[in-house]
C-alpha cells in the first residue's frame, strides 16, 4: 500500500520547503523506497505557465510538457523519481475540473462546496499518483499554514489520514525560529503559534523541522517538543547551509530523518548510501579551480527566475573540479554600457530563455562580443534565437534581421512563427512544449551526448527560420541537430570558435549534480580551458580534465 508524507510550511514563506522534501526524497529513495514527488499549489492560475517570473521565478518544464513550478525542478535533481502532469496542482486546477463537472451534470443537481467537493478533488490528485510500484508519495503544500487559500488543502490532508490510516500517513511541519540580534536569542513561539494553527485544522505533525540562522541549544529542542506535542526525535533543525543546497540532505540524514520516517511509516530498517552525494559536497566545499561566467539575462536581480541555469552551472563546475562564478549582468544594461565593459575578463557568456524585446539588442551584442573575442557562449532558446540575429545581421548581410517576436516588421525574419503555432490563441500551455526527439549531426553536441538521438525539452512559440538556414551555415552557423521528424533546427554551432553553442530547448531542465548534463559540462570545461590559456592559475588547471 502506498504511504503518504505531507509537508506544510509555517511563520513565513520561501523557508525551503521544496529543497527539503526533495531531500526527504533523496534520502528515502538511497534506501531503495520508490518515492513520488508532488506540488499543491494554493494560488488561482491553471499553471504558472503564462505567470511573469517576478511573481513566480522560473517556470519549469517537465518531460510530458506541463509547466509547473520550480520546487519540481528541486525534486528531479535530487530524485529519480519520475515527473508528470500530475505532480503539481493548483487551486486554480482542481477548480477547473470541478466547475467543468458542474456544468456536465455530474453532481447530479447537488449544491456544489469546497468541503466536499474541492476537498475531494484534492484528495483525487494525491491518489492520482497511487500504484502498485509506489511506497510513497511526498506532498509538500504550497503557501503558509494560516493562508486562506491554503485551508482547503490542509482540510483534505487532515481527511487523508482518516481515510488511510495512521501508519500510512505523515505529517512533516517545517517552520522559522527567528534569531533576534538585538537580544541574540532564537525564538519558538512562532513556531508554537504555526503548530498551534495546524491542529486548530486537526492535523498534529508528526516531524517537525526548524529552520534557522543559529543553532538552537538541546532545552530549545526539548521545548519545542514539549510545546507542539511532537516527540523529541521528532524535532530536527534545519541551519543555514553554509556552502550548497547539496548538503540539506546530509543535515537531515545526520539528525537521521529518514530513519524517523521509515520507522512511523513501518518501512523495513536499512541505511541510505551517500557516498556519491558526500563526494559532490566535499568538491562543492573544496573546488580546485574557479571559472566566471556571465549569464545576461532579463531577471537577472531575481535568483529564482533562472534556478536550474545556475543549478546547471554548478552540477558542471561540480563536474570540472570548478567553482562557478556568476556574473550577472541585466542585458539592457549592455544596450547602454557596452559589451567591453561589462564582460570583459568572463570565461564564459551564457543567454538563458526570455520572451519580448526588452534587452534583446543587448543580448545580440553579448553574443557578438562572445563570437569576436573567442569566449565560450551557451545559448538556450532565446539564447540561440539571438545568436542566430547576430550571425544574420553581422555575417551574413541580412540588414535588420530579427525575430518576428522581437520586430514583426523585419525585412528578414531569421527567427519566426511556424503555421502550426501561428493557429493558436490561448496562452497557456500553447508553446512548443516537452521532450522531443532530436537527430544529431558531427559537431560539438553529438560528442558531448556520444549519441546521435536525443530527447530534450522544450517551451517556445518561434523557430529558427528554415528559409535562412543556407545563408546563416555559408556564415559559419552550422545547424547541428534538428527535430527528428519535423526538422525544425535545434542546435546551431559554429566551427571557427573555440566552443560557440547554442540549442532550442532547455537542457537546463535535465541536469542533475549526480549527472551533469552533457552541454553545460562541455561549456564550463571550454571556459576553464580559456582561464587556462589566460594565464589565471595555469598550474592548477592542468590536471582539469
Ligand atoms: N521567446 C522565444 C519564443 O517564444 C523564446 C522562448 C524561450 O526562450 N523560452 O520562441
């Protein structure tokens, strides 16, 4: 029978809730449980699919094509476990089906109301992902217990547990003790108030996790025990991790969360092998080299709008022995500054994905700049959309080219809508969207995967132009890779650069710190190889692969 772990957050938001159930799943998973992960998302939206990535960061994107939140990413990095559409929810979701039931007559002329008709639909997505091949499925609640919108999913996870049992069911609290400078003190009564609130709901947590600046002293844990009613074993703290999100899992196994866990939930005893993990932390700890990379985006001020880039970055520098350096830079500031000025000295230049026309004319100049000086440049979908502006306009004579996106009047559309997207009106979940199957030419990405079909994922509306294709590969922009069917351009490369790349999809949404993906690997060690050449600690670098 498959057990459930359901884990809420209280006091504020962002406490990390997603990185620690995914390290529950990663700890559970090393001792050979078959783990799900899931998302409940409280807001309004289907999906965060059409929302800016100033409200929501990074909008992530699974193999099956759902856009889903971001905590969905923490969990495939750290897990195995496979991703669907039915792994993040939102209110905004669950009502879509309940209000498309009401008006199909399904609830046969009954009063339609949140308990129990939302409740139940809740409880319907936690069992779509039940199966025979499943141990146990992680929920983790989005938003803060005391949220309004919030209430009727912690109702139904309350219900869970009556329905199912209590030794299928678990109930993991994470919560904030506030550290008062002024007075140098920790501080429990937040915490109290938050597990005051939740049983208020009916739900007593079984775990309960503290995050925190400082450690708290043993009589601090005791009365946390004492105060929420949660036995002391039950009582972890979560300190500020001092180098990488990597180690949060290596903190919960020590206070031996996963053992905690499996003995409530009646899983056999066992032992959950980190060595592979330990290794990975102890190079984040120590790198033996260090690259800068500039990454010029658009919500460059924002870490979460770029997350698995920057995970990406580091599984890679992971890879090399190196620490990854960012140099952030906001691409309209280029437009203003100068490309010089801003990236001289990196190692490497990466444009992540974007939509609109702000910054882009900065963009271009960061890959023209990169072209020029021989730097490295990774370009991911608009990333390689930009960099085939650059080669039109400055090789290849096309005056004024551009995206139809960016200038729908531009005499040369290198980057358009294809008729298949151009019928389409909705914004939600209209792109170019998942894993598709990619064929791939001699060139740089065929070495880096050493196979000549891959699959990645994607989430764009336009496309490289196939009209322009001869005249941007006479100007060095060799096409690489290509749908496998429908050949639509993918990876674009150039021969007459140290490392020039740049792909259609989003391999930033494959890469793992156990299994760096094959391109940002390549990528950071072309940038090292040019830190090596400069001169900048040469002789560390010569053992760098
Ligand atoms: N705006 C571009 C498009 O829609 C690129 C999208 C992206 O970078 N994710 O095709």
């Amino acid at each position: 029978m498959t057990k459930h772990i359901f884990v809420t957050g209280g006091v504020v938001s962002s406490l990390g809730k997603g990185l620690t159930s995914a390290s529950i799943g990663l700890l559970l998973e090393r001792r050979g449980i078959r783990v799900r992960l899931q998302k409940l998302d409280p807001y309004l939206n289907v999906d965060p699919g059409t929302m800016n990535p100033y409200q929501h960061g990074e909008v992530y994107v699974l193999d099956d094509g759902t856009e889903t939140d971001l905590d969905l990413g923490h969990y495939e990095r750290f897990c195995n476990a496979p991703m669907t559409r039915d792994c993040n929810y939102t209110t905004g979701r669950i009502y879509q089906e309940i209000l498309r039931k009401e008006r199909a007559g399904e609830y046969l002329g009954q009063t339609v109301q949140v308990i129990p008709h939302v409740t139940d639909e809740i409880k319907r997505a936690i069992d779509k992902l039940v199966a025979p091949d499943v141990d146990v499925i992680i929920t983790e609640i989005g938003g803060t217990v005391g949220d309004i919108e919030s209430l009727p999913f912690l109702e139904a996870i309350r219900q869970y547990r009556l329905d199912k049992g209590p030794e299928h069911v678990l109930y993991i609290h994470l919560t904030l003790l506030p550290y008062l400078r002024a007075s140098g003190e920790l501080k429990t009564k937040p915490t109290q108030q938050s597990v005051g609130k939740l049983r208020e709901i009916g739900i007593q947590p079984d775990v309960l996790i503290c995050r925190c600046e400082v450690e708290p002293t043993e009589e601090m844990c005791r009365k946390i025990s004492l105060f929420c009613n949660v036995p002391r074993d039950g009582v972890l703290v979560e300190k500020d991790v001092d180098h990488s999100i990597y180690e949060v899992p290596l903190v919960l196994r020590d206070q031996q969360l996963d053992a905690t866990i499996c003995q409530k939930l009646r899983f056999p005893e066992g032992r959950a092998d980190l060595s592979d993990w330990e290794a990975i932390v102890r190079t984040v700890i120590h790198p033996q080299h260090e690259v800068e990379i500039a990454i010029a985006g658009k919500y460059i001020g924002l870490h979460d709008a770029y997350k698995s880039i920057y995970e990406s970055l580091a599984h890679a520098g992971i890879r090399n022995h190196a620490h990854v350096k960012f140099r952030k830079i906001e691409a309209e500031q280029i437009e203003d500054e100068g490309a010089e000025r801003l990236l001289a000295g990196v190692h490497g230049i990466l444009v992540p994905g974007g939509f609109g026309k702000r910054g882009v004319e900065g963009k271009i100049a960061a890959a023209r700049f990169a072209r020029e000086q021989r730097i490295p440049y990774f370009g991911l979908c608009f990333g390689m959309q930009i960099a085939v502006i650059e080669t039109a306009r400055n090789l290849a004579g096309l005056e004024r080219a551009n995206s139809s996106e960016v200038d729908p009047q531009t005499p040369h559309p290198v980057i358009s809508l294809l008729d298949a997207q151009k019928k389409k009106v909705d914004l939600g979940g209209t792109m170019r969207l998942g894993s598709q199957p990619c064929s791939l030419k001699p060139g740089r990405a065929l070495e880096a995967y050493a196979a000549p079909l891959i699959h990645e994922r994607h989430r764009h509306r336009y496309e490289f132009n196939p009209a322009y294709k001869a005249r941007l590969e006479a100007a060095g922009l060799v096409v690489t890779g290509e749908h496998e069917s429908e050949h639509l351009a993918e990876i674009v490369e150039r021969r007459d650069h140290p490392w020039f790349l740049a792909v259609q999809y989003h391999p930033e949404f494959k890469s793992k710190p156990t299994r760096p993906h094959p391109l940002f690997d390549q990528f950071i060690a072309a940038s090292l190889r040019l830190r090596l050449e400069r001169g900048g600690g040469a002789a560390r670098i010569a053992t760098a692969r």
